[in-house]
C-alpha cells in the first residue's frame, strides 16, 4: 500500500522502526499534493524545501535515539489560524496578508517538539466565520467527494486536505462546529475538546470564550493521538484547565460500549434535516444499541435557540477582538501617503483588508454590545448560554453521551448558500450548543446519504473533560461499520 494510504499511527511507528524515513513520508505527500492540488485548492501556503529541512531534522534526531512521541515524521497540516513562526499566518484575510508571526502557537509548537512534520497552511473562511471556506479572501476549497461541493467551513482547508489523502492529519478550530461540521461533509473524524482543554494561545481570536483547537483525521485512533499530542494546561493560556484528563488515546483502543447510556437529542431529528442524513443516523443509533449501549430519548428544548444566541455571542467578542487589525500593528497599510491622518489611515486599511462576512459580523457584534441595546441582545444571549449549559448538565445526569446529526444536510454546493447568510448559518445548527457549553463533541462517518452518496456525519458530545467517552464512542461506531463494509468508510476520494 502507497504510503499516502496510510494510518498516522501505521507512519508513526514504520518511521520508529526505521523502515521509511520521514523524508520519505514527506515526499509521498508533497507529491499526492502535486497531483491533487489544483483540484481541490486545501493550501494557502506549502514550502517543499522547509517541509522536507523539518523531516530531515527528524530523521537525525530519531537516528540520534532522541525519544519523540508515537506521530514522530508524520506529516500534518495546519488551519491558517495556528501562528507559525516559519511561515505566514494569515487567517485567509487580506488584512494579515505577509504577516509572520514572530512565534509560535502552543498547538504548533508541541506538535514540532512531538515530530510532526508541516506540509503547510490550509485554507478557511476569513477569521474563521463561515461554514464552506468561500468567505476565505483568497480561493475556495473543493471537497473531494464531488469538486462542485464545499469542503464545510470554516476549517475546511484542513478537512479537504485529508480526505484528499494529501495530509494524514490536520489541525482546525470550532468556535461554532468549525471543525465537526467539515469533518462531516468530507466524511472524516473531526473533534472539538472540551473548552479550555487546547491552549488558544497563539491562535487568531475570533470568539475567545468559545475558539477551541481540535484534530482532523481518517480515523479515530489518529484523532486521538493528534489529540494527545497537543491538548493540556498551558499557563499562557487564561482559561486553560489546569486539571488531569483521561486518555483520549486508552478511550479510542477500547472500543467497548456495553452499558453506556446515550441519549438521542430529539430536538436535532427532524423537519430541516436531509432524509438521507437521518435515515444513516438513524441506523448509526441502531448500531449503538446492538452493540450494548442503553439509548433514551433527552429532550433539550433550548438547542433550537442556540443559533440565535451563538449569532449575537460570536460577533460581539468579534468585533472586539478584530480591534486590533488597525493598520498600525499588522499586515496590510493602505492610503499611508503622509496627507492622511492615523484614522483615515485605519478606516481605509479596514475597509480593504476585511471581507463582507467579517464586516457583517464586526457590524452585528458592535450593534449588539452598543448602550441602549447591550442587554436586549448580549445580555439575553448570554442568558441563553446559561440556560443551554444547563439543559447539558441535567441530560448528563442521565446519560454519558447525547448524539445527533453533525449537520442538517450533506456537502452543499458552491455558491448555493453565499448570498443567504441565514442559510449558511443553519449548517451549524447541532454543532453550536456545545461551543456555548464548553462541553466535547466529536463527528465521526456514518455513512454516504443515499440521494446523492456524500458522507454524513454522526456527532457524539459529552460532559466538560470526558473527551474520551466521544473517542470510546467513536471508535465503536467506526469499528462497526467498518465490518459492515469490510474496510474503511473513504477507501478513495472518489472525484480525484
Ligand atoms: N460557521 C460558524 C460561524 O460562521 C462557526 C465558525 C467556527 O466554528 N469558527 O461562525
């Protein structure tokens, strides 16, 4: 089997063992990316010659007896959010474009110490708002399952990347479902840890109080070991949790779910949602329940308001947040001809440099957090917020796991939801309310919808730091389907 076939961990321990070099595992995958690249477009930025200069001092390093963790050499590629103090970081904005971080994020700078190898930056919405990488100021990305279809946003880039076999892993951020919801539309494995749970700390902000780094891969064995590799306190990040989690990795190696409890959200099985995503939901919960667990239905009616309250939650630590883009401090300076003052220098810059989502939203979120309305709307969200998060705890007090649909319906097509943000938003419709509750929650492949054969995706959430229960879950699922069709789920990305 070529080597871009390949599982992490299979790469992982081949180059322990010595029987490939990460050279040339890296080499393998810049030349699938030669190949498949100019269809599917995942990259905003690859470097062969760095590539290769890091997989080289791995190799010296590994020869030298250095111990590195189980992903030492595999290659990955990264969302361009993660600064990188060897390439640009530009968030897909034209306000960043240039722009080299001085330093690293905490989540590149351990998968560097653990081994792992850049392939690049993949692409994404600009700053992270979007749901199919079309708001990204530079290109779109296309899904590998159907080249007309988006690869889900906003870390799309990165989940296109390894469906199309060109990363073996990639590293996103969910704010709102940015990594479960294009997980699912490319039908890979896609987990946002429990809040607090992977250092923010050299990520672009979009919405502090809910940005959260997490692992893409093929499999949920990967997943977990990518996971592992990166997640933990880390004092420069405020709300880092400083507290001891179980493995995520043990939890993905023991696939038993005898006895667990998993709740089905009823809120998220109905009217909206795509006949062929809940017929394989559907069954993925049949499956579950043959497999041991206890499934009861959990009603939390105050789901279906999280979309509203996430709209007005996001842009408002937005806006504040993209203060800082000022045309003093980073990247793009535009009108800066000595005739004009400092703000028109930044009215211009901004005016430029920002795309019409993240406009959008900078305006929604100054509206909302503006006197006269603050408690009308950002204050009513945040209520709502705290009434989602408990709605979570008493359905935990039942059950170990709620599971859903990831999202209402399969891969869309390019530029059928761009003019109707409403549209767009709705993608994230499941995914949102355990961004607003901190809570973890994974997406893993179910299935192909049988309308038009795109992958759908099943999403287990759990309590606050039992991240491993989504992986223990995960791992069954995946184990069980895969029996049922002798092999794993994406054996090929069928339009490459
Ligand atoms: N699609 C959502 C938004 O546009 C979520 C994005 C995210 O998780 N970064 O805000």
């Amino acid at each position: 089997m070529s080597l871009i076939r390949k599982t992490a961990a299979e790469l992982g321990s081949m180059i322990a063992d010595g029987e490939v070099s990460a050279v040339e595992v890296a080499e393998a995958h810049l030349g699938r990316m030669g190949e498949v690249e100019p269809k599917v477009r995942a990259f905003l930025h690859v470097d062969h010659e760095t590539t290769i200069e890091q997989a080289r001092a791995v190799d010296t390093r590994l020869r030298a007896g250095e111990k590195l963790g189980p992903l030492a050499g595999v290659p990955i590629a990264h969302k361009d959010i993660f600064s990188t103090h060897d390439m640009p970081t530009t968030a897909a904005s034209k306000i960043l474009e240039g722009w080299r971080p001085p330093y690293d994020a905490t989540v590149t700078k351990r998968l560097r110490q653990a081994g792992l190898v850049i392939l690049g930056k993949t692409n994404l919405d600009e700053f992270a708002m979007g749901s199919s990488t079309e708001n990204s100021a530079f290109h779109p990305t296309h899904n590998p399952w159907d080249l007309s279809r988006v690869p889900g946003g906003s870390s799309g880039g990165s989940s296109a990347a390894v469906a199309a076999y060109e990363a073996p892993l990639s590293t996103g951020t969910d704010t709102g479902g940015s990594i479960r919801q294009p997980a699912a539309v490319t039908g890979i494995v896609g987990m946002k840890p429990t809040y607090g749970g992977s250092s923010r700390y050299g990520v672009i902000a979009f919405a502090s109080s809910l940005d959260t780094p997490g692992p893409f891969a093929r499999n949920v064995l990967d997943a977990a070991l990518l996971h592992e590799a990166f997640s933990g306190y880390d004092p420069m990040d405020s709300t880092s949790i400083d507290a001891p989690v179980p493995s995520v990795v043990e939890a993905a190696r023991n696939a038993d779910i005898s006895g667990m409890r998993i709740g089905v959200v009823k809120e998220f099985a109905g009217e909206g949602f795509q006949p062929g995503v809940l017929t394989r939901y559907h069954e993925a919960v049949q499956l579950l329940e043959s497999l041991g667990a206890k499934v009861v239905e959990v009603s939390c009616p105050s789901f279906t308001i999280a979309l509203p309250a996430y709209y007005l939650i996001a842009p408002s630590e937005a806006s504040s947040n993209l203060a800082r883009f000022d045309a003093m401090r980073y990247g793009l300076r535009v009108g800066d001809d000595g005739t004009r003052s400092a703000e028109e220098v930044m009215a211009l810059t901004r005016a430029a440099g920002f795309g019409p989502e993240v406009k959008r939203r900078i305006m929604l979120g100054t509206y909302a957090l503006s006197s006269g309305y603050y408690d009308a709307y950002y204050g009513q969200a945040q209520k709502v917020r705290t009434v989602i998060s408990r709605e979570f705890e008493a359905a935990y007090q039942q059950v170990d796991v709620l599971v859903s649909p990831t999202t209402p319906t399969t891969a869309f097509p390019i530029g059928e939801r761009i003019d109707d943000p409403m549209a767009m938003y709705l993608a994230d419709l499941c995914t949102i309310p355990s961004n607003l509750s901190g809570n973890a929650a994974m997406s893993v492949p179910c299935g192909l919808a049988d309308e038009d054969g795109l992958p759908v995706g099943l999403q287990i959430m759990a309590p606050v730091l039992a991240d491993d229960r989504c992986y223990r879950v995960g791992a069954a699922v995946e184990q069980a389907l895969e029996s049922r069709w002798g092999g794993p789920l994406l054996k090929e990305a069928p339009s490459l």
